[in-house]
C-alpha cells in the first residue's frame, strides 16, 4: 500500500474517532436534560397532588373572586373572615362544655379547619333537633357533632368525605344481665337518644326502647335505674363507664353487652356548597388525616385511634390523589345504608309539608306518613289503642259492678275486704298499678305486647272500677233500702262518668309497660325520626277524640237511664 494512502486512512480514523467521542457526549448530554426535566416534572406533579397545594390553590382562586359579589359558600367565609360550626357540647371528649370552655377532639378539629382557612372560629352548640335547620337557615356553615353519615341524610345534605371518625353502636347494662345480642334483651327496656340511626334497628326487633336527648341523660337514667339498657356510639359510650375520668360506680357495675353496624361519622355542608366549602374541608380533612395530625387531636382525650391510624395510612398514600390535585373517589368510604321504604302517602305529606312552609312559613314534617315502616307501626299503634279504649272501659263497667256488688254485699268479711281493695285503688296511682301489674305478669310468663295491653286494661279498670263503685256504694248508703244498682247508678253518675273519662286518659300511660299502643310507637317513630310535633299532635288528637266520644256516649248512655220514670237525684 502506498504511503501517502496510509497517512490517508490514518488521518481518517483519527477524525471517526473524534466525531464519535463528539455523539457520545451529546447523546450523555441529552440523556442527563431528559432525567432532569422528567424528576422536575415528577416533583412537580408529586406537589400538584399534596392537599395542603390543592387547597391553597382553590383558597386563592376564591379570593381573587373579591367580596362585591359572592358566588358560593367558600367565597362567603373568606370574605366574612369568619366560619361558624355546630358542635356539641354535651359528648365526653368529643364536644363538652367545661368550666364554660368547649373541649373535645371534635372541637380541637374545628379549630384546625378554621386555622386551614384562615379565618375566625365561631363554635355554636347545636343538638339532633336543630343542627340541619341551623344548617338550612344558614345559621352555622358546618355541622361537626358526632353525626352519622347515612343515605337518608344525604339527601338532606353533603357529607363531607374523607370521614373523620367512624363507630358501632354500642349496648351498654348491668353486668348481672347476661345479653349477648337483640334476642337476649327481651322486653327489657333500653335508653337510646333520639334520632340516633341505630334507633331503627331496636324499632325491628321490637326492643321498647326509651327517649332521650343527649348522652348525659341516658347514663344518668342507667344510674338510677330508670331504664336497663343504654345504647349509643361506642367511644360515648365507653366515656362515661370505662375511661379514666368515667365515675368508679359506673365501671364497677355497667358494661360493654354488644356492639353493631359500624358507621362512619361525616362533617355535614349544604348541598349547594358542596363544591367550594366542601371540597375546601375535603381538602383539609385528607391533609390532616395524612399527617397524623388526628391522631394527635384524638389522643389526649383517650379516644381510640385504629380508624385514624388506618386512615393516616390510606391518605398518604398517593394512589388516593388525581393528577388535577382531586382526592380519588375511590379511597372514599360509603355511607351507612339505612334507607326505608317510601309509603304510598310519601307524595301527599312532602307536598303538603312544602304548602304549610310557602303559605303559612311552618317547618312541619310528616315523617311517620312518609316511610313505609312508620307508616304500618302507626296504624298498627292506632288498632292497638283502640282496643286498649275498649278493653279498658268494658273493664271499668264491669269493676264498677262488682266493687258496688262486694261493697253491698251483707257478708261482712266481703264487705270488709272489698272496702280494704277499693280503698287501695283508689289512693294507688294509676302508673304505680301498671308497674306492679308489669312486674307480676313478667315473673308469672313471658311477656309480650297482647300480654301488656290486657294487663292495662285489667288495672286500668281496676283502678277506675273500684273509684265507680266505691261512688255508687256511698250513694246506695244515702238511698238506704231504695238503693239498687239502677237507682245508684243514677245517684252517682257523675262520679262514674269521670271514671269512664278518666279509663280513657289513662291508656297513654300504658306504654311504660311495653304495651305497643300509639304512645309507644309513636316513640318509636320518634326514636327513629327525630320529628316530635307531628307525632305527638297525632297522639293529642287521637286521645282528645277519643275522650270527647265518651263525653258524649256516656252523657246520652246516663241521660236515658235520667229518661225513666222512677224518682232519681244527681250528685
């Protein structure tokens, strides 16, 4: 080969290799702008999803909005520099008032919502009767007061999601009592608060259940004995008969019988500011839950931490979060399913509960016509205390005939002791005899609702029976040997017809027994509702009829017997 050709090729490598060298280097080059640009991107995707920027983009968004106009509920706060939230203030450890301050987990997290938005905390007591019209009147923004998130309130409202706490219902009684389930309670009584959701679930398995307001009420009634059992969310529950500040005398004697349906507790917004304030609480909720920061809140008050420490663990995780900065519907949990079936008056009592409220401005609720289930309870409380009236003025008459006819008996030792028994009657007050009744029927046979409605009529009659025939034996003594039944019923009908009236008053009074009568459902209904004008306006009515058809019956039953020829008096 010549040598000019081998200067050539030689010069030719060198350059290949120069060139090479150069390509290496840019692809390197290009290969390190493309890891930088993709983790810049990363990093700023990973910060798109954090709450806490999602938040303040949306907080920022809603003031540049300015305050002439105002668009949605968020924008409102903000502007006001203020968020109102119902709380309670009578549930240990969650919302109480003490030495005029309200503590509590529940208040600890309002606080921090407040803190998240930067504005002012007005904390505003509400209860189950009044904290969704508060809501409604726009009077408080949220309500955060240990409510349940159910389906049947969401379509009173938005429930705010992630949760902040979650519960069973829990059965809480001597431990002499050996209860294990629903079937072990019996027709022993249990103290529930009302509205609770769980009320519905007693309502089934036909628990005589009694009314209260707040938890407070229900252990105090423990205490004394005035019911057997309590029921209610299991962190309340435990506050007042396990915890270290619970009464000794609680932990000694009352415990834990069984718990049921777990459910979630919500914070509670109007619908329409489902997507500016609620999603700025969603916000929060899932940033404080991610940072531990709950678990925090709960803790020094000795409330259990497994939900929120489960919860921590869901929300840091970034599979919860869109791309956009949304939570991801799919880390959500359901809301509790207690939805009943709609009656076929449900269209008449919601069109007439919207003519009361656009005419005559009344906020009534027709809810024992709406739902199937309050519905038959109601007309089956109704057959029920209509042959509760029956029974019991058919007991009277006949009381009233035997008490005169033992009265008037001329074997002394009848006469001596029918007078001890009226005598008895008559000073024993009418709940007194219904409670004895109650106790002596209980230990003689298992008891039931057919069994609690002839016990009633029995010592409702009793006790009328005997004052009736006790007025007829006076007057059969101012008669002398004239006297009959007749002529004393005549003598004393006024004081037999209060008798008559006052059978028919009583009858409300048998429900303290568990005798299923339109008091008693109608607590129920209650229970379950929380709606108690409707309820006991029907109850008013149908008693207040009912009694005005004696008024009348008996005047034109006693006003014939007057109609006879035969010389009569009156007292």
């Amino acid at each position: 080969i010549p040598q000019n050709t081998m200067i050539s090729y030689s010069t030719l490598a060198k350059k290949n290799k120069t060139d090479t060298t150069v390509i290496c280097s840019f692809h390197l080059l290009l290969f390190v702008c493309l890891f930088v640009f993709s983790t810049l991107a990363a990093a700023q995707t990973n910060q798109s999803l954090e709450p806490s920027t999602t938040l303040n983009q949306l907080l920022l968004k809603e003031r540049s909005l300015g305050c002439d106009k105002i668009h949605n509920r968020l924008q409102q706060v903000l502007c006001e520099g203020n968020i109102k939230i119902g709380v309670n203030d009578h549930f240990r450890h969650f919302g109480e008032r003490v030495d005029e301050k309200l503590i509590g987990f529940e208040i600890d997290l309002a606080r921090s919502i407040a803190t998240s938005l930067g504005v002012k905390l007005e904390l505003i007591p509400v209860n189950f009767t009044n904290r969704t019209q508060y809501l409604s009147e726009k009077i408080i923004d949220l309500i955060l007061a240990n409510m349940t998130h159910t389906v049947s309130r969401d379509q009173f409202m938005y429930f705010i999601r992630p949760h902040y706490y979650t519960s069973p219902t829990t059965v809480v009684g001597e431990k002499i009592f050996k209860v294990e389930s629903f079937a072990d309670l019996g027709t022993l009584s249990v103290c529930v608060q009302m509205g609770h959701f769980s009320n519905v679930v007693f309502s089934k398995n036909q628990i005589r259940m009694l009314m209260y307001e707040t938890p407070v009420q229900l252990f105090d009634a423990l205490k004394f004995g005035v019911c057997d059992f309590v029921a209610h969310d299991h962190p309340i529950a435990m506050a007042s008969i396990n915890m270290p500040d619970a009464p000794a005398q609680m932990g000694s004697a009352f415990e834990e019988k069984f718990s049921f349906d777990q459910a979630p507790w919500g914070i509670g917004v109007e619908k329409s500011a489902a997507d500016s304030l609620g999603k700025a609480v969603s916000l929060i909720l899932a940033n404080l839950h991610s940072s531990g920061d709950m678990i925090k809140f709960a803790t020094p008050y000795g409330i259990q931490t497994s939900y929120l420490e489960e919860a921590k663990e869901k929300w840091s995780d970034p599979s919860c979060y869109q791309a956009s900065g949304e939570l991801n519907i799919a880390c959500y949990e359901p809301a509790y399913y207690d939805v009943r079936t709609k009656s076929i008056l449900a269209p008449f009592a919601t069109k007439t509960e919207e003519l009361l409220f656009n005419t005559m401005g009344w906020r009534i609720k027709f809810d024992p016509f709406s739902d199937q289930q309050s519905l038959s309870m109601l007309l089956e409380g109704f057959k029920n205390s209509v042959i509760l009236l029956v029974a019991t003025l058919l007991t009277s008459c006949l009381f009233i005939w035997v008490f005169f006819k033992c009265l008037t008996s001329e074997q002394k030792i009848v006469c001596y002791s029918s007078k001890a028994t009226a005598i008895f009657f008559l000073n024993a007050p009418t709940i007194f005899l219904l409670i004895l009744g109650f106790l002596i029927a209980s230990t003689v046979t298992t008891y039931s609702g057919p069994l609690a409605l002839l016990t009633a009529a029995i010592l409702i009659g009793l006790g009328e029976g005997a004052t009736g025939g006790y007025a007829m034996y006076e007057a059969s003594k101012t008669l002398g040997k004239q006297a009959t039944f007749l002529r004393s019923l005549r003598y004393a009908k006024v004081r037999v017809r209060a008798c008559l009236i006052t059978s028919v008053q009583a009858c409300p009074i048998a429900a303290f027994i568990g005798a299923p009568e339109l008091l008693s459902v109608l607590t129920d209904i209650t229970a379950i509702s929380g709606e108690r004008a409707t309820t006991f306006t029907i109850l008013a009515l149908f008693y207040g009829l009912s009694v005005h058809a004696v008024v009348v019956i008996s005047a034109k039953v006693f006003n014939r017997l007057s109609d006879n020829s035969e010389p009569h008096h009156a007292s």
